[in-house]
C-alpha cells in the first residue's frame, strides 16, 4: 500500500513523465494488476515525447499482455514495435511465443526462422525453434535444429532436456535417457 501510495504521489506530482507511469505499470504488473497496469503503460505511451520511449513502453505493455493471456493485443503492439525495428531480437523472439499462444504456428515458424536469420551465431535461438517445432509434432524439424543448437551449444542444460524430452517422444529411449541424464548433470 505504501508503495502503491508513493508511485501514485508521483504520476500526481510529476504528470507529464512518461517513465512514471511506465514504472507503475510495471510495479502494478508485478502485484497482479492488470488492468490498472495496463492503463498506466497507456499513459506512458500518450505521454512520451521521444519515439524510442514509445517503443519501450509498447514493450512493455506487450510483456504485461503476454502475462496476462491478452496474446492478440500483445501481437499488436509487437508488430508496432517492429514496423519501427524490424530487426529487434527479443520483441521477435515475444512475437513468435505470442503466435504461438494464439495458435498461429507459421507465422511462429517464419519468425522464429528470422531470428535465425540476424543472429545465426546463437544457438538459443536453434534451440527455440526446435522446441516449436516439437510442439508441433514436427519431430524431425525439431531435431534437426536441436542438432544445430548442439553445434553452437554442446553442453547447454537446457538444450539436452529439451532433446531429451524429443528423443522420447520419438522413441529413442535410450538417447533420452542420455539427454537427460547429462541436463541433470549439468545443471547446477
């Protein structure tokens, strides 16, 4: 309540900053309150005189969207984001986790394609697409990115565990067991 009361006492004191508002809506966000986050994310993007601002608040707003299942309102101010910068990793990795949410798996897959693409260096991203590929019961695309992110990342905990679950489903129970077997080794 307190804090409640002092960020309050801010936006009031100080109305024309938009990053106020943003950090409320971000402390609203974090004590599960959506819709009063919401607003406050709304204000910061009318207030913010800076486009750059605006972007990350439109971020922002987008990531309290996601978590709060609001996934097509989330895309769109992901997609806003992206007319202005076309090549930003992190609001296309969103993006394609949103599409994912809304059931949307080729426009998920051709995102997370174009990740690829800018960064091919990063294997996290192989691994992202592996695992959307999986959830699909695409099991053959899934491995052949899983491998890929083994190239980049051989003793990642979190690419065995997800190749590890793969290669159950695939029925190769005995390299699961050895995807597994190493995640848990390896992770701390």
């Amino acid at each position: 309540d307190e804090v409640v009361a002092t960020l309050e006492a801010c936006n009031q004191k100080f109305p024309e900053f938009s990053s106020a508002y943003d950090r409320y809506g971000t402390f609203l966000m974090s004590i599960n309150e959506p819709e009063l986050a919401l607003a406050k994310y709304d204000r910061a993007i009318e207030l913010a005189e800076e486009e750059e601002a605006k972007l990350i608040y439109l971020t922002n707003r987008a990531s309290c969207r996601g978590i709060f299942r609001d996934y097509r309102g989330g895309i769109h101010d992901l997609e806003t984001v992206l007319r202005r910068r076309p090549d930003d990793l992190g609001v296309l990795n969103n993006l394609a986790i949103f599409y994912n949410h809304v059931g949307d798996s080729r426009k998920a897959t051709a995102t997370l394609k174009k990740i690829i693409e800018l960064d091919p260096e990063n294997g996290s991203w192989y691994i992202n697409l592996g695992w959307h590929y999986s959830e699909i019961d695409s099991l053959e695309q899934s491995k052949k990115y899983f491998d890929l992110a083994a190239e980049l990342l051989p003793e990642d905990p979190y690419l065995l565990s997800n190749r590890g679950f793969l290669f159950y489903k695939m029925k190769k129970y005995d390299l699961a067991l050895q995807d597994l077997n190493r995640s848990a080794e390896l992770y701390p």
